[in-house]
C-alpha cells in the first residue's frame, strides 16, 4: 500500500528540489494523487525513482570519467 507524502515534505527529506518532483511526476514516474489541495506523491515509487538515476548517474561516470584518465 503507498505511503503518500507531500511534494514539500519530499523534497525537504530526499533532498531533490521540488520542480525535479513535480517534473517526474508530470511525466508519470511515479504515482501522484491530489487531496484536500494538497498533491502527494508515492514515497516507495519515489525512494525507487532517485535509487536508479543514481545508479545511472554512476555508470556514467564510470564510463566517461574514469575513461578519460
């Protein structure tokens, strides 16, 4: 079952701006839903999210960085 959080409180505890949340979840990444005025985000869906751009993000830097020296 998910566990919603605020779009605020996401990004004060992962430490991801706010705008960056708002931009993966208009481009469906992970779940959202809107209650109250307030949009919430899935936060197992997010944790997953920010696990796999990070790896990504060492993989690149394995292969073009440590390349060049």
């Amino acid at each position: 079952m998910p566990k919603w959080i605020s779009v605020e409180e996401a990004a004060a505890k992962y430490g991801i701006n706010k705008e960056v949340i708002w931009l993966w979840a208009d481009m469906k990444r992970f779940p959202m839903s809107y209650e109250k005025g307030i949009t919430t985000v899935d936060e197992e869906s997010l944790i997953g999210l920010r696990i796999k751009m990070e790896n990504k993000r060492k993989i690149c830097r394995t292969i073009f960085v440590d390349n060049t020296r």
